[in-house]
C-alpha cells in the first residue's frame, strides 16, 4: 500500500513525450500551438511555438513564432522561451526577443506541473492584459526577425 502524500515523479523523456503528443493533436481553440523544433533530437530540447494574437488587441490577427528550449533539467525548471518574432511586451527584452523569468510570473514561479502549452496560453494571456493590449508594435512583415544562428543557410548563385 502506498503512503499518504507521495507522489511519482514522471521522469523528464516521458514528459517530453506527454506534451509532444499533446502538442500533435492541437490544442484548445487552435490559437496556441507547439512541436518538436527538430524530430532528430533525442534529448527532446528544442520547440517552437506559435500564437496568434487574441482579439481586440494590437496583437489581433498577428502570428507570432517563438522558440522553448528544455534544457536537462526541465520539468523541474523552467524551459527559456523566446519570441522569433518581434513583439513588444513588458515581459519581453526587446534586443533578445527573450521572455524575462522575472517580469513573467509564470516562470518566476516555475512549479514542475506547468507545461509548455501552459506558458503559450499564458502569453496569449498576457497579450490581452491591459499593461501590453495597446503598446506599439513592430511593422509585420519586417525583414527584422529574430533567427538563429544554426538556422542561417548561405546560398550562393553562379552568373
């Protein structure tokens, strides 16, 4: 029999697994989405997520790229979560695109039962919040988005 008060801790893969497939099957109203950045690796580290931005808002109607990364210690800390697409936000550094632990409460209190797919609601959230529903925005469209390094691909042409 087991004792009052325990509790089994899902290991890290298994989690990963868990949201990856809920990711895969949509979520809610379909505004919110997330899935593997790259299906080969196996350590499950890198997603992107996309939001689009909630109504009466400046964000309405705006589609908004963003990169998780579940470092190894994830679900126990928080994944670091940036915005691939400029964005204006409190909570969001501006240079970087990053989401800042401390402006965000759900990261500053980070509790291993949050998902990914709670913290992409919860910016959408934030979104409508009366601190960011009218703050400028970035022109869309613009040639200015945030891109990785490893992304980058050189082409060249022979003329």
């Amino acid at each position: 029999m087991g004792s009052e008060g325990s509790r089994v801790v899902v290991p890290r893969n298994f989690r990963l697994l868990e949201e990856l497939e809920r990711g895969e099957k949509g979520i809610g109203d379909g505004t919110v989405s997330y899935g593997m950045d790259d299906p080969d690796d196996i350590y499950m580290r890198s997603w992107t997520g996309t939001i689009i931005g909630p109504h009466n808002t400046v964000h309405e109607g705006r589609i908004y790229q963003l990169k998780l990364f579940c470092d190894k210690d994830y679900p126990d800390n928080p994944p670091t979560v940036r915005f691939q697409t400029r964005i204006n936000m409190t909570c969001v550094n501006q240079e970087t695109g990053v989401v800042e632990p401390s402006l965000f409460p759900m990261l500053a209190r980070w509790r291993r039962e949050y998902t990914m797919e709670d913290i992409l609601v919860n910016l959408k959230k934030e979104m409508s919040a009366p601190q960011n529903r009218k703050l400028y925005q970035p022109p869309e469209g613009n040639d200015d988005q945030r891109v990785e390094q490893k992304g980058l691909v050189l082409r060249c042409c022979i003329l």
